[in-house]
C-alpha cells in the first residue's frame, strides 16, 4: 500500500536493492482488483437490475407482472405485449406518439442550439451596458422552480390560442429560456483564448463572421453535450405536454405511457412495460452515439485556454 | 333548437331583466350558448380519463352521436386518472377548462363551490329516469353540477375457486362482522396461511363510513363538519384488534411489497372489500376465471348502510360557449341505451333506466348488475357530495390505519392522529 501511496518517496539502499515494484506490488494490485471489480459488478448489477426487470417483464403475461410473483423469468414467454403495444391507443398509432415524441425532441435540440450559442456569444465576448445584470437575471431563473410559472404560463398560451400545440413546448427552446445551456455554453466560451476572436477582428472579420467561423467549430464539443442533454430532458417531459396537448393525436410517448396504467380500470402493466422498453430504445442509441461526445464535452470544458 | 334558441333570445332582450342576463354567466347574447348547423357545426371539446378500452368505446359513442346530431362535432381528449386532475387544476387557473368533462365525485364541490362548474339545472337534460336518491349526490347548495353517468356499489369480492380448494363454503350473503371475521380466519388458518383472509377492511374508509350508516351515524354534517367521535372510531377499528398478524389479515409490510397490485388481484387474499366496478381490474390482475360479489357485513340484517354512488359524472364547465351543445352531449352520454350497450358497466352500471334496460348485460357485467339489483332493497340515500379536502382525508384515514397494522400506532393514537388532521382540514377549508 505505501509502495502504491507514495512511489516517490525514497528507500534505503538495502530495500532499493531488490526492490521491484512490477513484481512486489502484483500481489497487491491482483487483490486490489478483483475487489474493485466485485465492487463494481455488485453495483452495477443493482444499478442495472430495474432494467432488466423491466426488460424481462416484458415478455411477461400481464397477470404474472409485479403483485406476488417475484421470478424475473417467465416460462409464458410472449412477444404480445409488443404486439398491443404496437397497436397504439384510442385510434392513435404508435408510431405517432414516437413521431410526436421525435418532433419535440429534435425540435429542442435545433432550438436550443441556435438560442443559447447565440445568447452564450453576447454574454462572453460582447460588452453591452448591464451585461452583468443581464447574466445574473438568467442565471436566477435557473432557481425559479417550474411549478411556481406553470399557471401565469398557461394563462398566456391559453390567450395566445397557443394550447393544443407545440409552440408553447418549443418556443422557450427557441428563446433561449434554457439558462443551464446557455450558461454552460458562457462558460466554455470564456476559457477559449480571446487572442483568436482579436485575430480574426483584424482581419476585418464582425460579430457575426467571427460567432459563425471561429467559435461554433471551436464549441463543438459544448454543442454535443447541450444536444444530448436536451434530447433526453425533452424525451422524458411529461409535465409540459400533459397541461398543453389535449388532443391524443398529439401526445408523445411519455402521456401515451401512462395511458396503459387506469387504476380506476384494469391496467395493462405489460403492455406499458413493452412500450417503455421501446421508448428507451431511441434515448439509449442516441446516447451510445452521443457519449464518447459528453465525456470529451464535460472534460474540455474544466480546462483553461 | 333554433326555435327554442330565438324565443329565449326574444324573452331575454325584450324583457330585459338584469335577473335573466345575470343567469346567463356573462351576460351574454343567449342562454343556449351559440349554436352550430349541419353546414356549419359548433366543436365542443369531451375529455375524460380511462385506459385504451375506454378510449375506444368513447370514440364509438361519439361517433354515434355527431352522426345523430350533425350540427355538433366532438373533439375528444384523454388522459391517466393521476395526469387529469394535474392538467384540470390548470385549465381552471387559466380559464380553459373543456366544454364537456368526465368527473370524479370527491372533485365535485371543490370545482362547483368556485364556479368552475355549469349549473346543469340551467340547461335541457333528461334526469326522469334516474333514481331520485341518486341526483342529490351530483348537486351542491341545490345547483345540479354534475349528471351521474352510472353507479356502484359496496361489495365483498371473493374468489369462488379459493374457497373451493380450502373447502370453505361461499358466502350466503348475509353476515355479521363476527361471521364475517371468522370466515376470514377461516381462509388464513385452513390454508396455512398461504392466503390471507382479506386486507384489514377497517382500513377502507368507505367501509368505515358504511359502519357508521349501519349505525345511524352520518360520516359528515350537512355544514361539512365531523358527524362521528373518536370513540366511534375507535370501535371501529377495534373489530379487527384480534385479527392484525394473523392469517386472516396480509401484514402491512406484504401490501406494500405488493404494489401497485393489489393482493387480492395478486391471487394472496380470498375477499377484498371495495366498488363493484373494480371487477374487471381484478378479473386482468388476478387471472382468475370468475369472481363474485357478496353483501358488506352488518351486524343489524335490515341496515346494510349500502348506497348507490355515482362512480362517475358528466358536467360542463361554466365557461363554455355551447351550453347547449354541451347539455345535449351530456344528455345523450347518460341516457341513450346505444352508448350503454358500447360502455356496458366499464362506466359503472348505468345510471339512467332507460340506458340501463336498453343495455344487456354478460358474463362479469351481468354479475355487476346483478348485484346492485340483490341489494336494492337495502339502498339508502347516497351521501352528499364529499367535504373539500376529502381526498385527504381518506388518504389520511388509510395511512394511520397502515400504521396502526404496522404497530406504530395504538387505536388510540390512530384516533387521535386522524382526528387532529381532519379537524385542521376542516377549519382550513371552512
């Protein structure tokens, strides 16, 4: 262990003699291992274990879902749930509700980007007067929790004749509302080095020639980490939908989801549970796409230009 | 219609009584709200809540009725019981609340005492073939906010087919609580405890308040105040003292394991004590091939302390702009013996007579019905709309007694506990 701790640390010239910390410290790091990895396994199989009850559940008869069964395989083994679940709810497709869900998401991520770049690029390199102000007003929205804005909001869409479409849940994308993206994008602005932006100003270049050349391409990886995480914050909404869809047609996954479960009826908990395993499909492939992306984008941004 | 609509609109402008206009909400142009044509329909919006399966037969429904009544279209929307009250609770904030809504009775006189509600006796709906008990529960101060769309009733569910195996006997449908308790311990001792006799029913708060009814006491005052003491309670939940953590009850801890089934759909208790209407739930839960219904316990054979309660209501908001649209929506969802025979009793059984004989009723639905007609005789007056802030109370009620089964509390303590909170309730919503 103290060989591990402090390897720099100097030894007497009799232990120097054979000391060899390939050798000596195998042992030890053998253990050390297998403990780790045991560790690790043991918590990611608790981690992972709703998944796969979920994953196994759905291959379940409905009746032998939850309640007193307590095997996670079933010797019923069905793709029905799949099969209802395919068939859509009310009349309404599910591959709308995945459409639906597909719009909203994308329609976030586009949004998003384009506000909160913009907004991120006057906040680090524009000095306008009350500027300071400015970022500390969007920075408070960040501790405005959501419910406390949810009636005054509906309040205006309802004027605006907005309910019932997806403008209510995608203009405030548009508008940059989203402070968390726009202040991640802020500060990952300024930790690039200014002596570009002052480069390209004396070569003639503008605001806009300088947002769109120089410091998009260099923001590649806040953008991927800003998209990935919109995606699935808007994937996984439910609230937002539920007070401003009212038509089925509408709906995306996660109201469509809950449509399985009545307790005031009989609920359908395998057909949810097939439908939420394919609703995870599209946020997982995004993500087994995307991650390589977020680590790159959470570890650059710690670094000073 | 447009006959009816121009005569009132001549009354109501050639007299013009500040007293008609006021009746008309805002003042408006008329009291019918506008009216649409074959050519040229009004849209009003129907939402409710439900599974698949309603959604479906809602869809058949209206369909039948825009083809039965050109000049109205019907925008349906639907959402999960839990997501309806969210999305409700913000419509009403915001003034946008749909025309026509499937209600929920402990709802009703939080949403009617502010005015969210149409007065229903303002427009034109059939209610002569409703059972004259059963109206009162869907009026507030004497204005009718919402039409009973179907019933349901009380019951002791049991599975016929557990009984079998364990050799007990099915229920002859009459018993007091001491019958009634030791059937259950029956069930617990002859199957060694691998099936409880059934949850703690004292933990059930219409069960609580059907006790009180057998004993002449009413659950709430007609000023919303209290209308049993402590010691009432108390008895209450001493009639099953001997039972908690033996056979005859599933401890606690099992219910909660069990969730969100219940551990009679779970196949882990033979009775369970709830709404009729909760039959086919337990039929896809459970997987059993058949259940039935029995009478609740009562230990005086003449008071049953049963009623009919609306399991569900149709109102109209006060806003909408088609009170007669919506009047004659709501009058065909509740009356017409077609859409009976679309919701059979997955509503409830129908409320209206004239629905519920056009309606034939099969296998589970039949059983339903069949025992709302065994229990006829018994039938008292339904309760009043329920207290603002009910629903907390029966939360609340269900939580102490959980734990007064968890040993945390002591009956006295339970008693005690609950009484504190609904006190502060009531005087908070007074």
């Amino acid at each position: 262990m103290t060989t591990m701790a402090t390897p720099t640390q100097s030894l007497p010239d009799a232990q120097l003699a054979h000391y060899n910390p390939k050798s000596e410290s195998a042992g030890t790091k053998r253990v050390k291992s297998a403990i780790f990895h045991a560790v690790a396994l043991a918590l990611t199989a608790v981690v992972l274990y709703p998944g796969l009850w979920m994953i196994a559940s759905s291959f379940k008869p409905n009746s032998e879902i939850g309640g007193s069964n307590t095997s996670l395989w079933s010797n019923n083994f069905s793709f029905d749930n799949f099969v209802t679940a395919m068939d859509g709810i009310g009349g309404v497709s599910t591959l709308q509700f995945f459409t639906n869900s597909l719009i909203l998401a994308i329609g976030a991520v586009v949004g998003t980007i384009l506000s909160a770049s913009v907004s991120a690029y006057a906040f680090a390199r524009i000095k306008f007067p009350g500027r300071s102000i400015f970022f500390g007003m969007m920075i408070a929205t960040l501790l405005l929790p959501f419910h406390v804005v949810i009636i005054p909001q509906y309040i205006v869409f309802q004027q605006l004749g907005l309910v019932d479409t997806y403008v209510p849940l995608l203009i405030g994308k548009f508008l940059a509302a989203d402070a968390f993206f726009v202040f991640l994008m802020v500060q990952f602005m300024r930790n690039l080095p200014a002596e570009l932006d002052e480069a390209a100003r004396i070569d003639g270049a503008g605001h806009v020639r300088i947002f769109t050349s120089i410091m998009l391409p260099l923001m590649k990886p806040a953008l991927i980490s800003t998209s990935i995480f919109s995606f699935i914050w808007s994937w996984n909404d439910f609230l937002g939908p539920l007070l401003y869809l009212n038509t089925p047609d509408k709906y995306p996954l996660p109201l469509a989801l809950r449509l399985f479960v009545d307790q005031t009826q009989s609920s359908d908990y395998g057909a949810m549970i097939a439908m939420s395993v394919l609703a995870l499909l599209p946020v997982l492939i995004f993500f087994l796409v995307f991650q390589r992306y977020i680590v790159e984008g959470v570890s650059t941004q710690g670094l000073k230009g | 219609m447009i006959n009816r609509r121009h005569f009132l609109t001549t009354v109501a402008v050639g007299t013009a009584s500040a007293a008609a206009l006021a009746a008309c909400g805002n003042g408006a142009s008329t009291s019918a709200g506008e009216t649409g044509s074959a050519e040229n329909p009004v849209t009003i919006n129907y939402t409710w809540w439900g599974n698949d399966d309603r959604a479906e037969r809602t869809r058949k429904a209206i369909a039948l009725f825009e083809g039965k009544n050109p000049d109205i279209k019907v925008n349906g929307n639907f959402t999960d019981f839990a997501g309806y009250w969210q999305k409700r609770a913000t419509e009403a904030a915001g003034g946008g609340l749909p025309d026509v809504m499937q209600w929920d009775l402990s709802y009703l006189r939080d949403y009617g005492q502010r005015n969210q509600l149409l007065d229903l006796g303002t427009v034109d709906i059939n209610t002569d073939a409703f059972d004259k008990s059963l109206l009162p529960s869907g009026q507030i101060k004497g204005k009718t906010y919402g039409i009973p769309t179907s019933t349901n009733a009380f019951a002791v569910y049991y599975d016929p087919a557990k009984l079998a195996s364990l050799g007990i006997a099915e229920p002859d449908g009459t018993w007091t609580y001491k019958e009634f308790n030791e059937f259950l311990t029956e069930v617990g001792t002859k199957s060694n405890g691998e099936i409880f006799g059934s949850t703690d029913y004292t933990g059930v708060w219409w069960m609580f308040n059907i006790w009180l009814r057998q004993n002449n006491i009413e659950a709430f005052t007609e000023d919303g105040k209290l209308g049993f003491t402590k010691d009432d309670m108390k008895k209450w939940w001493n009639q099953t003292a001997a039972l908690r953590g033996t056979p005859a009850i599933i401890s606690e801890e099992r219910v909660t394991q069990l969730a969100p089934k219940s551990p009679f759909g779970s196949n882990v208790t033979a009775t369970e004590v709830t709404w009729d209407n909760f039959m086919a739930g337990y039929l896809a839960d459970s997987g059993a091939k058949e259940l039935k219904l029995a009478p609740v316990p009562s230990d005086d054979p003449d008071n049953l302390g049963l009623f009919l309660k609306p399991s569900m209501l149709m109102v109209a908001s006060a806003k909408t702009k088609y009170k007669d649209a919506a009047a004659r929506f709501i009058d065909f969802m509740v009356n017409d013996p077609e859409v009976g025979q679309i919701f059979k009793t997955s509503r409830g059984v129908p409320a209206s007579k004239t629905q519920r004989d056009g309606t034939t009723f099969e296998g589970t639905d039949k059983l339903v019905v069949d025992y709302e007609k065994s229990i006829e005789q018994y039938l008292k007056d339904a309760p009043e709309p329920p207290i603002v802030g009910f629903g907390t109370l029966e939360a609340s009620f269900k939580r102490v007694s959980s734990d007064l089964n968890y040993g945390k509390l002591t009956i006295d303590g339970a008693a005690d506990a609950w009484f504190k909170e609904a006190e502060d309730l009531i005087k908070q919503n007074a």
